[in-house]
C-alpha cells in the first residue's frame, strides 16, 4: 500500500529550499509551489512563442533531481483564460500555459503540476494540458462551488435560473475530463470548503479518480484543548476518501503557527479512519471470469475459494435444513439419505454434507462428481485417509453425462459465478437433474443476477488499456476495436460511482420443472438518474436461494457477511454515455445460447442507443 | 456502372418458376417474394428450436443457384414482434425470424432478403438480424408514416401530443440500424406513399444509404393516352434517387393488366433523371491529402491537375487583371513586369501567365520556382522546346529558401487543397513573400476554408473499415482505435445529408502583413439542427480570391463551374452523435503548429462532448 502524503501548499515562496525545510520540519511530505517565483519578472511579448526566451522562474538547479520528483508539487498559474473569446487573451494564456508546462516538465520529466478549473469552459485548456503529459496532472476544482451552493439555497430564484446560471463543479470537472479524453495522467483534486457536498454528490466525486484533497487552513476550528481540528461534518468527508487512499494537501501561509498541527491532526485522521481490507490490492483490477466448464481449476484456485470463512457453513447449514426435512426426528433409520455433490472439486461441499450428517444425525450416503481429473486425486485420498468409514463414492465424469446407480434426494453444486448463472448452472444442473428424486431438493434451488449502471473513469481506461495492448499483438486477431472493449471482466469494484440501485435481471429455478427447458433470457431494465454523470458500464451481481431462507448474496445492500468468494461482475460500454438528472436510462440484456457456447448481449436504448455490445458472443463467449 | 434493377414485388406467389417467367416477360429483372409459402403448413410449436423441423417453404431446388441469387428477393414474414412485451409472442417472433433467415441463407448464402420495420420498437429485431448477415438484408420503411403525417397536420393535435405519439419513419430506421451498429449489410428500401415527404426530409433520406424505392402500383395515374404514370410530384422525388443509383421495385398484383407498363415507365424515368457526372466512380470513396511538399507529386497526377478545365483559365484571368493594374495602357515599355511562379509543377501557371502577357501585351520576366526535380526536367524541355524565346527562368529550389536577382511584382502560386491551407500555403507563401515588391500582388491573395456537419453512414463505416484493415496489418503501429479514426480525408461527397449549412472556418491573407505572423487557429462554430439526424463528422471546403473578383470554390453553394480539381476535406468524429432538431451544435476546429508540423484537431462541445480528434496530430500531421 502507498503511503498517504500530506502536502504543504504555499501560494507564495521565494526560497524553495528553505520552503522544504520548513515543510519538513512540520511533518509534511512535500510542498506546492508556484512555478512562477513571482520575484522575476516575466516578460511574454508579442513574439512567436519559439523565440521568448525568459528568467520568469527558479534555476532548476537549486534542488536534486529526486527531490524535484518526490517534494515538489508544481503550481501552475491560474490567473490565465485559454478559452476567453478575446483573441489576445486566449493567445497569451495560451503560451503562458505551453512555457510553465515545459519549464515544470524541464525541472522533472515524471513529477506533479497542479492546475486549477475554474467554469466549464475549458475544452482548449484541456486540449492543451492533455497533449503531452510525462508526469502527472492535478486538476484542482471546489469540491461545492459557493456560488452554486448560494444559487441553489435561495429561494428568490427560480430553478431555472439556477440551472442556466451555474453548473456544481463537478460538471467543471466532467467537461474538462471528458475534452481531455479520460486521460489517466490527469487526477482529480478536490478542495474542502465551509459549504458541504450533500451525499449524492459526494458518492459521485468517490467515483472519481481523486489523488488529493486540498484542506486550507481557514477550514480548521479550535478544540477545546485549542487545538485545530476539523468539524466533525468534514472529518467524516475524509473518512471516506482515506478509504481510497487520497492524499492530502494544506493549504497555509509560512507565517501560521499551526503548521505543524495541521500535518499531526491530518495523519491522525488517517490511521484513524483507514479501512482494513482483506481484499486490499485487488481493487478496480481487471480479471477475466473463470470458464470451469471448459477449463480445469488449478490447486490454487480450488485452495482460494476454500478459504471463504461464510459460504461452505452457509451450505452445511442448508444442507442441515433439508436433511431435517427429508427425514423428520420421528422417522430417523438406517437408510441413508442419497446426496449427489455434483462439481465437488477439493471436497468442501462434501465435506459441509458429512458434518451436516453427523450435526443431525441423519445418515447419508454421498455421490461425489468431479469432471477435473486432478481434482480427482485429491478426493481419492481425502476418501482413504478421511472419510473411509463413510459412505462416500466418486465418479470422476461430467455431470451431464454419468449414469449413477439410484436417484437423489439432495442435489448439491456450488457452480454459480459472480453474475450467477455466468459459469453456466443452469445448463449443469438441467443436465444432472433427471438424477434427482420428483421430490427431490436441489441447493442451491434458486440464482438471480442483478445489475445496475456505474460511472468509473478508472476502470473505463482499464478497459481501454486491455484493448490497447491486445491490438499492439499481432497474434491477436482483432475484428475491430469495439469487439474487443466488449468483455465482461470480475472486478472488485471500489472507485465507482454507482448510478442507480442494482435491479434484478435473470432467475433460475433449480431443480427446473418447465416443460421446455429455455435458459435463454431478455430484459429491459429502467434505472432513474438522479445527478448529471457518465455511464461506463454496468455492475453485476447474484444472489441465490441455497435452501428455504439461506442466502448467499454479493448484491450491495444484500451482501452476505465476509462473503468473499465473488468479486463484481462488469459489463463495460465501448463509448462513456453523459447521463443527466432525471434521465431514464433504459438497458437491455440477453443471456443467449447456441449449441457450442452462452453468452451475455447488453445494449443501451434510452437516452442514448448504444449498439449491441458482445453481438453472438464474439468478444466473451461461455464454452458449454 | 451498376445496371439499375427493377423488380417486381409479388405479395403472394405460390409457382415460383412462374412468377420469375412473368416478371420476365414483362421487363423486370427480378422477384421479390415472400420466403414462406403460404400453400404449406407451418408448425412453431413449444419445442426447442434446435428440434424444430418443418416444411414451411418451397424447395431450394426448383430454381438455379444463380438465379436464386440474382433473380429473387426473399420476403421475410411481417406479422412478427421480436421486441413484444408479451414473451410468448416474442419468443415465437424470434423462432420465426431465425427459422426464415436460416432458410434464405440456405437458399442463396449472399443473396438479398427483405423485412419490414414497422415502428421504433426494434432493439431486439435489429440484434437478431445483425448477427451474422451473409448477403443483403433490405430493410423497408415508409417514406412517409400515413398516421405521422395526419397527426402533423391535423390542427386539433397539441404539438407535444404528436410527438408523443407518433415518431417519423426515418426514427423507425435510425433506431433499427443505430442498434444494429450502422451494419454495412444492412441497406434501406423506402416505399413510396401518396403523401410526399416534405424537402428536408428528402435531404434526410437521401444521405442514408438506399438501395431500393418500393412503387405500390396504385401510386399510378393515366395520363392523356391511359398510360400508367406517376404524378410530377414524385417524378421528382424519384429523379433524386435515381441521382444515386437506386433500384426500384413496383408492387403489384399478378392479375394487373399494366404490370409490363410499370416496368417499361420506370426504366424510361431512370434514362431520363440520370445524371452523367464526369466524377461518376469516385463517389464517396476515402482518399489521403496529398502533402506536395514532403512528397514529390507524380507525373499522373500533375497530368489530372492540369486537365482542370476552369482553374488555369481562372488564373490566367487574375494575372491579365493584376498586370492591367501594374502597367497600364499609358505605361506600356519595355521593363517587364516580374512574375514569380512559386510551386510551378510542370508549368501550367507559367503557361497562363505567359497567355495572360500576350492578351495584354505587358511584357513579363517569369521564375519559374519549383522544388521537385523531376518536374523540373519538364519545365527544362518547356524552355527548351516551347518558350524558347520568352523571358522565364528555372529555379530548382523550395520556395522558403531560394535567393532570386530582384524582387517580383507578382507572385503566383497554386498551393490550395481541399481545405485551402492544408497544403500549407500560408507557411509556403509567408516564406516566400519576402521576394515580393512592398506593393506586390500575391495570386491567391486570400483563402478561407468552411465546414458544415453531415450525416453519412456510408462514409463512417469506409472510415471504419480502414481502421479495421489498419489494426489487422502488424506493420502498422497502433496507438488505439480512436488515433486511427482520426484520419481527415478527401472525399467526393455524395450520400451524405448536409446537417447545416457550410460557415467560414480559418482566413489567410497573401502577402501576410501582420507584426507577427502566426498561422494558427482556433474558432469554434455553431449550427442549427433542423432535424433529428445522426452526425458523423464534418466536410470542409475552401474558396480563394485570386485577384479582385476573380475566385475559385468549392463551397457547395458557390462552387466555380466545372471546377473539378478538389473534392471536399472530410473530418471523422470517432462515434457518431444522435441529434435532435433544434439542438444547437458547437464544434471547435484548431490548426495547430509545431517546428516540424502543422495539423487540425477538432471536437464537438454541445449538445455532445466529444475528445478533442486527432490530438497532437497523432492521427493526420501535415509535414512542413
């Protein structure tokens, strides 16, 4: 994990390296300066921008390369306007621009500059910044605009004079990336002022790409002991950030005593709200799902999803339930239950079957089926060395295929991926139920997938990059570079916004008594949206009916307890749609099927028509 | 040129041979009919479609492969809903569908078939159509909605009332083939209807890709000699069509006494409307910009370039007039006027300004400047064999370097493209202005370039395909999809629908007398959108004063008669914009410079932001 910095910005300095000094002295990490010393005087004339040549700023000698890099924020002028309709305005912030952006990247090719958006009139600013970053950009906006909050509060205006007068600011922020193309060496810093965001806006701006939040020293009150603290309304703003690992910046003049404080009480809240996470490391990351089907799991896949602490004891709890039902308390005897583990893999489930039994005393007699041959070894010796006084047999086949000696009562699989039916149960266990009883229990009886639309700028250049390295690779054959960005990838999801609440999607019902089996599904779904924000995708999740009320769920506001078998699904779009408040964002999905493969279609009809993303499987296809 | 077709549409035919016989014998080239026969049963019972096997249809082997192939149109059944909200009647639509497309392919595996699209409700019938076509799917819309037009014009309707309730056609098409993907395979059929679309909306269509115009045989009247006839009305819409090689198909009864009338009337309107267009193969197709001054130009194309039946006589006016106001009639002598033809290729400009000379009787002193040697072994033997008693003088150089014994009264060049500067005249002629007198005339003494918005689904997929052609080709290094859409391109423009009206975009002026000369640009332009439309990207042309009145254009309002050295400049946006009527569109356009290069960039910033298009010229640099 990368350490939290904390930043000291200084609108004015003179002596940068005494500036560090005093930094460092007061426990800050590194310091924001202008890049202009406003000591030299700078003169931008009439000349063609190659041949001004200016003093305007430090000799770059003044400090060691590594401390450019690793101490120095560099601040770039705001008193400019490169998209002024004044010709002589927009042409000399233009340059003034195009030198300070040189001269920072003179000073270190891969360090910070900071620059500030002030309205949403940016699109050449944006152009410009974005034309050739090395090191990183921080675009510095208002995390509320006073105006706006001011224009939004009053009730003397009319709501439409309120929109047309002022956009919030992360609509600054939304032009400005959105012209720079999502560029991902452009970071969002947001600065804290009086005025709070309210919570919607705030999950948006947890959306987005935020390197640092800026907290100037006026924000700060005295506690009782006279301390400067934050108020407990911005402290828990923080909280949430630290929770993605923003940094920090303080924004103070030399002469305030309190330097020092500010860097302490910072860092306090840092180790006092950072977030322990066991799935740290593997957020926003990119995976393929997994195809059991088609591909045998190695070791380490089998070991990791043993691990899970809640659902093999949820499954031993279900299974408890349905033996108690199958056999009440009154009509217990020597005839065994008949369980079918089908895709046992290393054993887990067997294992919840064998302590279900002996936790209610009902005998059982278990059919183990593994199609993985390597599996297979481990289930043999687990069966020798473990389990030889109990009733266990293994068939090393296909599940669709094998013909055992008796029917079941309790079917068992655990053959669901994180949008459910995605590692294909349902066509498993069509195939595996004609060996069930009629009256026979299936567990898990029930999956539902769900989804809901996300804004992510983060995982849309992810995306981006995949298809990117993918064409770089002749081996690759690439049909064109939409059928590429069309996967569908596992994805522990935490720089999101998410848009709207999941909705559910697809059901299937275990065992299937339909007449005529289709797996097939199509829905349309209608999400509302209540702020301005960009749609990058959807989010995909399951939940499923292990028996009666045991649920196993990765549904946000459903999510079962240290569940953490099943990260996110994403289902991207090729082109970031601009949603507004109010939208009604229509989306279609389809689960379809031919003779070889499944797959997921999904497609965007309302307010904008997408085309249909994955269109006969030809990005993702799910191999039978 | 392909042979316009004329097919007749038979709305039941159960004797296929026969009805090709009949459309034969009285003039038509083909049948459209539909692909199930109505005299078999069909059977699409609740079964799985795999297991489905019905006879439904004719056997493939009462006719010849090819004549299957040229000689029948397939017409799918109509009385389906692929999109029903009610799932059986959907399910049962899609079995259908598949089972008829299934069967068409099998009957001709790239021949055409036809479906009807009958309202905005088609996400699902487009998905399914798309998915794998192998010929032509002809899709066919009504010109003109009957229930559209009533509720337009029916006064006691509120406006918002009909748009609520009725969508125009081209809505119906747009929603089909934008969720189909812009699909190449995908062709529309227009019907014509007795209600005729008004003239923006015959814009509209005929910048959509149409194959085919529907004639319902009671579209005709008699005429004075009981002939079958269309009314004027739609003559003319037809002669637009015509214009773009579309082919017609005329519905009828096989009992109508005229059917041999409808033929013979249609082939008769398709010889009087077509236009003989010396461009004619051109149409559309994508050429690079030429950049003469990195490339030394071929001796074909200075020969296509000099055919140019206007441009040279053009010039030569320009320089009569300029050498009339050098010297007038009072001041005839012996001095020559010098001219210095700056770029002289293989001597066309010389020519004219050694005509210009003997009309006028002023005695001229021509440098002949040019930097390709290859044209100047041509200028050598013009010298040598032709002007051998004229004053004129090779120079072997680039114009921005070369050093001439006196200065010029005036300079003459030809170094427009498409879009004026992208030939970098303004870098060419700033260079070599410094040889002209203080009072010298510069021929061109100004240009300015005009863009305007189109909707062209034929032009975005050739942008498309070179994309996809350049990502398969490993030679090629590519940056990522979008980089490579980027490419402006020359292009004869002709199935586009010109979104607005073309506005000046960048001015130059020659000599350029400014302080400090800086060629770059940026203006940013709005248009009104008048309908509802699809932009994909951006024509631009150019005019140029050469001398007073004298101006050469391709402005297509103001285009120089016969004119046919340029073609228009066309700018892609990478993913194509749905925009309503009444919205007002922002385009920014740059030209940018470097040491080494020149560029445009462009973007949109309203009602959609779009990244900013080939940033940094990384899709399309012009090389200095």
């Amino acid at each position: 994990m990368i350490k939290t910095y904390v930043c000291l910005y200084q609108q004015h300095a003179t002596d940068l390296p005494e500036c560090i000094d005093l930094a460092t002295n007061n426990c800050y990490d590194a310091v924001a300066i202008p890049i202009v010393n406003t000591l030299f005087y700078r003169e931008l004339a009439a000349q063609p921008i190659k041949s001004r040549h200016a003093v305007f700023s430090r000799s770059d000698l003044i400090l060691k390369s590594t401390d450019w890099l690793h101490k120095v924020i560099s601040v770039l002028s705001d008193n400019i306007d490169c998209d002024s309709p004044d010709e002589e305005v927009r042409r000399h912030s233009e340059a003034t621009l195009i030198q300070e952006m040189s001269f920072a990247e003179h000073l270190v090719q891969h360090g910070h500059m900071m620059v500030r958006i002030k309205s949403g009139r940016t699109v050449n600013f944006a152009r410009l910044i974005s034309r050739s970053i090395k090191g990183t950009v921080l675009a510095a906006v208002p995390m509320v605009d006073p105006n706006y909050m001011k224009q939004v509060w009053r009730s003397d205006c009319a709501e439409d004079d309120v929109e047309g007068s002022a956009e919030d600011t992360w609509t600054w922020w939304n032009k400005f990336r959105t012209a720079a193309d999502f560029n991902t060496k452009i970071k969002l810093v947001l600065e804290l002022s009086e005025d709070l965001p309210s919570k919607e806006s705030l999950r948006r701006w947890l959306g987005e790409p935020v390197e640092c939040i800026i907290v100037p020293s006026h924000m700060f009150v005295r506690n009782k002991n006279n301390y400067p603290v934050l108020s407990k309304a911005h402290q828990e703003i923080l909280s949430k950030f630290i929770g993605n690992n923003t940094h920090f910046i303080v924004k103070a003049s030399r002469e305030d005593g309190s330097l020092r404080h500010y860097a302490e009480y910072i860092k306090h809240l840092v180790e006092k709200f950072k977030v322990v996470d066991p799935m740290q490391g593997f957020d926003d990351l990119l995976e393929i799902p997994l195809q059991p089907l088609i591909d045998d799991l190695d070791s380490y896949t089998y070991e990791v999803f043993e691990k899970d602490p809640t659902k093999y004891k949820f499954y031993q709890d279900a299974i408890e339930l349905a033996l108690v039902d199958r056999v009440p308390d009154s009509k217990i005897s020597n005839k065994p239950v008949i369980i079918m583990v089908v895709g046992a893999g290393r054993g887990p489930l067997v294992r919840a079957a064998l302590n279900a039994s002996a936790n209610t005393g009902r005998k059982i007699k278990v059919y183990i089926i593994e199609k993985n041959p390597n599996a297979v070894v481990t289930l043999t010796s687990l069966v020798e060395e473990l389990w030889s006084d109990k009733d266990v047999q293994i068939i090393s086949c296909d599940m669709r295929d094998f013909t055992p000696p008796e029917k079941a009562d309790i079917l068992v699989s655990e053959l669901l991926g994180s949008f459910g039916d995605n590692e294909l149960s349902p066509e498993c266990l069509d195939g595996a139920q004609k060996h069930l009883k009629p009256d026979g229990i299936s567990i898990p009886c029930r999956s539902t997938s769900y989804v809901n639309p996300v804004m992510s700028s983060k995982i849309y250049n992810l995306v981006r990059q995949v298809v990117v390295d993918r064409c770089t690779n002749p081996r690759e054959k690439m049909h064109s570079y939409s059928t590429q960005a069309e996967n569908n990838y596992v994805v522990y999801l935490k720089n999101v916004y998410h848009i709207a609440e999941p909705q559910a999607l697809f059901e299937f019902n275990h065992p299937n008594k339909d007449k005529v089996i289709d797996n097939s599904r199509y829905k349309t779904l209608t999400f509302e949206v209540t702020q301005d924000c960009v749609l990058h995708g959807f989010a995909g999740y399951f939940d499923t009916i292990l028996y009666k009320d045991i649920v196993l769920s990765t549904h946000p506001q459903m999510h079962s307890k240290s569940l953490v078998s099943w990260f996110s699904m994403f289902f991207p779009i090729t082109e970031p749609q601009q949603l507004k408040a109010g939208d009604m964002l229509e989306v279609n999905f389809w689960r379809c099927l031919s003779s070889q493969k499944v797959w997921y279609e999904w497609s965007t009809s309302h307010p904008h028509m997408s085309h249909v993303h994955n269109h006969n499987g030809r990005a993702c296809p799910i191999y039978k």
